[in-house]
C-alpha cells in the first residue's frame, strides 16, 4: 500500500471518530440530559439503608446565621426484609422532633422492609428543627441514629423554600394560630366582660325596682306637698 493510500486510510479513521464524538455530544444535550441535576448529599449505613437528597429548608425570610425552625427533607430506603425505626436525626447540634401526617408527635419514623419514606414529603411524616441557627447555601453537620443499623454522619444543604423547595419549608402557622388564639381569648375576655356586665346590671337592675319603688313612695309625700301647697296657693 502507499504512502499517500496509508495517509488517506488514517485521515478517514480520525474523521469516522471526530463524527462518533459529535454524536456524542448531541446526545448529551438531549431533554434527559438537561434534567439532570446536581447531586444532593447522600449518604448509607450497612448494604440495606440509603438516604438520598438531605436537604434542610428554612424559611425565606431567614438570614445565615439567625436562628430559626426548619424542616429537613430525606428520602430512606430500605432493601433489607425488616423493618428500620429513624431514632433521631441532629442538624448542626439541634435534634429533630418527628410527627406523622396528620402532626401527631411520634417517637422514631419506621422505614418499612423493602421500602421508602420521604420524609418532609405530602402525607409524610416529618422531621421539624424548632431552633436551628444554619447557614444557608451551605452544608450542616448532620447525624441520623437508626434503631438497628446504628448511626450515620453525613451533611445536609441548607436552603430556604423557595423554587424547588417552597412546599417544604416550616409551616408557619404559628403566627396566624397566635392570631387566632389572641382573638379566641379576647372573644372569650369580651363574653367574660359581657356576661359579667350583664350579671352586674342585672343584679343592679333588680335592687333599683325596689330603689326605685321607694323612690317613688318617697317622692309621694314630697308630690302631696306640693299639691297640697299648689293647692293652698290657690
């Protein structure tokens, strides 16, 4: 073979190849592609637990630094065939408190045998941080404690709810509940004062009839003198 075919042949092998890597390339722009998104912390414990996308959510008003409640989003899998009970999680030294999906207080979260719980999720049970001081956009010591697996140190992002994030952020209904307690109790201090003055005039109002009865036999004789006397003048 010459030369020239040699130099021909290799020309055609690096073009074949430079059109195998646009290919490529093109293929990685594709709609799949493009929903990729950046990893979240993960972290696992034994061959049977994973948890995946930690993430703690404060609310959007909160600065770094200030402290405040905050709710951490997790989703636990669990291969094993028995069940796994969450004992505590703890964010940057502060212990979460766990309720189920109706807000009733719970002692662990159990993730069942060949299963998922996405906690911080709709109908989920929940991991709530009443007074966490985090820096958001940053990572949080985090320590999950599971009843037969043992404990896990791994971090969790700190980021406020909003975008992504803006249904798992900390309820705050604290503020209209304070609201609505206040106007219960001053509707409740309102009928006390009402029922109160209403008792008091009533109880005043019963002694002024005979007050008033005495008044008028009373103001009898001053009435006869003054007609006696109207009639004497006359």
């Amino acid at each position: 073979m010459s030369r020239s075919l040699r130099r021909g042949g290799s020309a055609a092998i690096v073009l074949a190849f430079a059109a195998v890597s646009l290919t490529a390339c093109a293929a990685g722009t594709s709609s799949a592609t493009l929903q990729v998104r950046p990893n979240l912390p993960a972290a696992s414990i034994g061959t049977d637990l994973k948890l995946n996308g930690i993430v703690v959510v404060v609310n959007p008003t909160q600065t770094s630094g200030e402290a405040g409640p905050a709710n951490l989003t997790v989703n636990i899998s669990n291969t094993g065939s028995a069940p796994e009970t969450l004992q505590s999680v703890t964010v940057g030294g502060t212990t979460a408190t766990f309720q189920d999906a109706n807000g009733r207080a719970l002692p662990g979260i159990v993730i069942p045998p060949l299963g998922a719980v996405a906690i911080g999720g709709v109908n989920e049970p929940s991991a709530r941080l009443a007074n966490a001081t985090l820096t958001i956009g940053g990572f949080s010591p985090t320590t999950f404690a599971f009843s037969s697996a043992g404990k896990v140190d791994t971090t969790a992002l700190v980021a406020p709810a909003v975008g992504p994030y803006a249904e798992f952020g900390p309820s705050t209904p604290s503020a209209s509940g304070s609201a609505s307690a206040s106007g219960s109790a001053s509707a409740s201090a309102s009928a006390s004062a009402s029922a109160s003055t209403s008792a008091s005039a009533s109880a005043s109002g019963s002694p002024s009839a005979p007050a008033s009865a005495t008044g008028s036999a009373s103001g009898t004789p001053s009435g006869t003198a003054s007609a006696s006397a109207s009639a004497s003048a006359h």
